[in-house]
C-alpha cells in the first residue's frame, strides 16, 4: 500500500514537472521527456508488472489532459514499462549505464509512436525530418537528463519503497 | 487478502489484458459521444493546482536568471532603444493624426469594431503540452470563469488559438501552430479566404502555411495582413493570424498557396486573453447578408 501511494505521487509530480520545468528548461523547442525516464526507471528496479501499471497510470493522464483519444499515450507508455521491465534483475540497476541505455532506447521507440499514431495517419510523411528534427534531439536530451534525476529515482525506489523480493518477478534469471 | 495472493496472473497476461483496455478505450472515445469530462475534471483538480504554484515558481526563477544579464549588454541595448524611441515618438505622432482621421471616418461610415467590443477574460499560461510534438497549452481560467469550449484565445499581437478542453479551473488550448490546426483566414484587403494550417515542420523558422487562397487577378503579395474569415464557424472574424512572407502560384494556376508569420510570438507567451463569446451567439445577433 505504501508502495502504491509513493508510486502514485511520485507519478503526478512527475507529469506536472513535465509539463512545467521541463518545457522551461527546452533546447531549441525540445523538451526531455521525464516521464519516460521516470517508467523505465520503475522497469529496471520494480519489475514489469508494476511498471506496466505506473506507465498505464502516467499515459492516462496524459491522454486525459493533452491527448485527443483516450488510450494511445496509456498504450505506449504502457509498452516502455513492460520492454524496460524486461531488464528488470538481469543488470544491475544501480551502474547509471544501463538506465540511460534503456531510456534513450525506450524514448526513442515512445516516439517513433506518437509519430506513427498521431503524425503519419495524419497524412504526414516526412519521417526524416521529425527522426532528425524531433526525435533524435529529444533522445539525447532525456539521456543526459536521466544522468541527473535517475539516483532520485532509485533513492525512492531503494529507500522510500519496501522491497519484496519475489521470485517470479525475474523471467530468465531465478526460473 | 490471502486467498488473493495465490492468484498469480503472468505479466504477459496482464500486458495482453491492458492492451485490450486500451485499444477499448480508444474505440470508445473514437466511436461514442461517451463523456470522459467528468474524469478529466477530477484529475484536473489533483495537478493544476500544483501546476500553477510551479509555474510560479519558474516565472520568479526567470526573473533572478534575467537579473545576471551582463550590463554592457543592457547598456547597449538601452542605446539602441533610445533610438528606437526616437523613432517610435515621430511615428506616434504621424499616427495620431491618422487616428483622428479613421475615427472620423469611422463616424462617417458607421463602422463599429467589433474586435474591442468582445468580453475578454484575461489568463495565465500555467503548463504546455508534455511532448514535442503538440503545441498546446493549460490556461488557468476553466467555466467556472464563463469559458467554454471553441472559445478564441488572443494576445497582443492577434489570434493564439482555441479553446478545445474546458474545466471547472483550467482549460487547454490549441495554438495555431499546432500540427493539427486549420483556421479558416481572409485577406484584409480583398477578402479572399484561405486555409491557414499550422505545421512541426516549420517549428523552426516559426512560420505557418496557407493554401488554397484564390488569387485571379495577382493582388495579394507579400506583407499583406490575413485575419480570420467571416466564413469560419468557429474563429471571430477580423482576428488578426499574421502576415504573408512569400507566395507561389499553385501548379493549378486558381489557388495560391505560401507562408504567413504569425502575429504572436509563440515562444515567449505568459498572457493570452480569451475572448468570452462564441462563434455562433455572433451570428445571432450580428446581421446576416
């Protein structure tokens, strides 16, 4: 329970520095993405399951303020959980290597997303200038970003957070 | 709560289970009028509060970062506006003289202007859009301050955009520069109607597109003015959009099609007025030719 509360908050606070701090601190109008960093983060020391849910959780709130339709943002925030989750017990989530290799891959497939969901049926087509203009920069962006906060994240997780050790979290490793 | 804990579902189970709650919710939302406002609301009131108190924090940070500005700078910059305000003075004056003279024009022929005359309520911009790919913003105004969807916000310089989400405190709005925006525009001039769409792909040069602007005889050219059109369901007419920076021919030869500047600087907006009056009360009460 305490758990879910800490997750909870710590969701909320993160989406609305998003949508605040972290378009004030833009570089040439891009933004780092902190919600992604924040759900990976969640994968890599809390398994797939509980990121699974966090990103359900930050991608509906998203959807409810920003998005048109209900469920787009929720299914790709959703997906980053589950795939950085995959990571979960197999590397050593407190070496800082390994959340900015996954943030920046997961960043870049949460955008590659947006831009086949919302921008290519749209009609728009230019993938090479929004991978170039867009999704490249942000990617970088929240990797140097992830280097900052990423300790925040795991003081959290390792301090604030009761750890239950289960078996069944970890798919390849205990099994 | 025991019996619970021996109910073990696979974290593949759950993704496929999640997926098909999203993809519902998405076929919901799409297909149905189902309303999610209320649930908007309720999740508006956890974080806007806490959104406006950031922002605050962030304009005062703002505030000391400007503080640290060089001085020669400063210095220089206050030559060069003295010059300016030099300039400006002369320009004030000719202006006044041309004021007078469209008031008494404006007598003459009956014009009222309707622009000034809208109930505006004036609102803060409290959060943009968290992504890079939208260009929308949260306003701290919502109903409860009698602002209502498809409402026309404006800034100094003219027409930011529409409301598209309203709630009890806040509500969001859509810039013109927004991917997914289209705005039906008119020439000042000769009042030849055009599209004016925003663009991500001209995010850098801070332009916007518009097209199909039927143009026979060749008269509109560069630097002349688009507002908003009478013919739009939604926009107030008379709104100023921006100003045409090129033109080009359609390969049709009928339409033409080309870049404006807006008249708002998107980047540095802290304060937007929304104009407290829809599209279509204007039509009832205004005449109709």
């Amino acid at each position: 329970m305490r758990n879910k509360c800490i997750l909870l908050i710590t969701a909320v606070l993160c989406f609305f520095l998003q949508c605040t701090l972290c378009q004030k601190i833009a570089i040439g109008l891009i933004a780092p993405n902190l919600l992604v960093i924040f759900v990976v983060s969640i994968g890599l020391m809390r398994g797939k399951k509980t990121a699974l849910f966090v990103g359900f959780f930050v991608g509906l709130l998203m959807d409810l303020f920003y998005g048109g339709y209900l469920g787009i943002y929720s299914f790709l925030y959703m997906m980053i959980g589950y795939l950085s989750g995959l990571a979960f017990r197999i590397y050593y989530d407190n070496n800082i290597k390994v959340p900015m290799l996954l943030t920046g891959g997961c960043d870049f497939l949460y955008n590659v997303g947006v831009f086949v969901f919302t921008f290519l049926l749209r009609g728009r087509v230019q993938v090479l200038f929004f991978i170039k203009r867009i999704i490249i920069p942000e990617m970088i962006y929240t990797i140097f970003l992830t280097a900052l906060v990423y300790k925040l994240f795991y003081y959290i997780s390792h301090r604030l957070m009761k750890q239950d050790r289960k078996e069944r979290d970890s798919t390849w490793l205990l099994k | 709560m025991k019996k619970k804990r021996n109910f073990h579902l696979k974290s593949k189970h759950m993704l496929a289970i999640m997926s098909i709650v999203c993809v519902s919710l998405l076929i919901t939302t799409f297909a149905s009028d189902f309303s999610v406002q209320p649930l908007k609301d309720g999740a508006g009131y956890i974080v806007v509060p806490f959104e406006k108190g950031l922002n605050r924090i962030g304009t005062w940070m703002n505030g000391i970062a400007d503080n640290f500005r060089d001085v020669r700078e400063l210095a220089e910059e206050n030559e060069k506006l003295q010059d300016q305000v030099d300039a400006l003075k002369e320009k004030n004056n000719q202006l006044a003289v041309d004021q007078k003279e469209l008031e008494r024009l404006e007598e003459l022929y009956s014009v009222d202007e309707e622009y000034s005359e809208h109930d505006k309520v004036l609102a803060q911009v409290i959060a943009k859009e968290p992504g890079n790919w939208y260009s929308t913003f949260t306003i701290d105004k919502g109903r409860r301050d009698g602002i209502q969807v498809d409402m026309n916000v404006i800034a100094a310089g003219g027409l930011v955009g529409i409301v598209t989400e309203a709630g009890p405190g806040w509500a969001i709005v859509r810039t013109i520069i927004d991917d997914g925006s289209n705005v039906s525009g008119m020439t000042v001039a000769d009042s030849d109607t055009c599209i004016v769409s925003g663009s991500l792909e001209l995010m850098d040069s801070g332009q916007i597109t518009f097209s199909q602007l039927r143009d026979d005889e060749g008269r509109v050219s560069v630097g002349e003015n688009v507002v908003t059109s009478h013919i739009s369901d939604k926009y107030l007419e008379g709104i100023l959009i921006g100003t045409i920076a090129s033109i080009e021919r359609d390969a049709n030869n009928l339409t033409c099609t080309g870049y404006l500047v807006p008249a708002v600087d998107f980047r540095h907006l802290q304060e937007v007025l929304v104009i407290t009056k829809l599209k279509d009360s204007a039509k009832e009460t205004g005449d109709e030719e």
